[in-house]
C-alpha cells in the first residue's frame, strides 16, 4: 500500500536499500527526494503549500551555491560560506529563512540516513527588532 506517509519515508529518487549509505550521493537527487516529501506533507494538509515552495526555492539557491562552487560533499563550513554570502545581498530575517529551509533538507536527510545534518550547528543571524 503506498500512503502519503510511506511516500514521506521511502524516497522515489534513491533506491531505499541504499539510503543508509550516508553521503554517497550527490545532493540533487536527494533534494529531489525531500522536494516530493514536501508535496506529499503538503497534499496532506501537514505544511502549507506556500511553506513548501518556499523551502524548495530556497533549497534550490542551496544547490546551485554548491554545484558554482563544485562541492560535492558539503560540510558545516560550507553552509557558514553559503550564509555569508547571502548577508552580502539580503537583510539578516532573509538570511534566516533560507537557512531554515536548509536546515529543513538536511534534517531530512539525516532522518533517513542519506547525509548527516551538516546545517544544525551553523547559527543564524540576529534580527534586529526596531
């Protein structure tokens, strides 16, 4: 039987045999996996659609960060590179919510043994409250 909850844990794009190879792919197919998990928490009323569109396009920009700058395995340092850059062209709450949605995908990852959570101990940014 195939639910939204068992589409939610066993990604189409990655064989779920070799999900616990933990970062032996590269991140676009298991970003394509987390983005069919968001339409299938979306499709059952679990984040709102805006949410997931949100986090795919910010997700996105995470991608082709790291495939302009050819890393194929990302580590913590990279997503601090990433976050850097982003305070050069956005206010510090922007900076926030890509990094949200990172931090989402890499949970994601993580949760099915496919890549560690390399985004959990990056900090975000101080949000002035004027």
């Amino acid at each position: 039987m195939n639910t939204i909850t068992d589409h939610a844990l066993v990604p189409a794009h990655i064989p779920a045999g070799e999900l616990s190879m933990r970062g032996k792919y590269p991140q676009r197919p298991l970003f394509l996996n987390w983005c069919d998990n968001l339409d299938a928490r979306a499709g059952a009323g679990e984040i709102s659609t805006r949410t997931a569109d949100g986090y795919r396009a910010r997700a996105e920009d995470w991608l082709r960060w790291l495939e302009g700058h050819a890393v194929d395995m990302p580590t913590p340092a990279h997503v601090m590179g990433w976050v850097a850059e982003l305070r050069t062209r956005l206010a510090p709450a922007s900076v926030n919510i890509h990094l949200a949605a990172v931090r989402a995908f890499y949970a994601w990852t993580e949760t099915h043994n496919a890549f560690p959570n390399i985004a959990r101990s990056v900090k975000g940014l101080q949000v002035r409250k004027d």
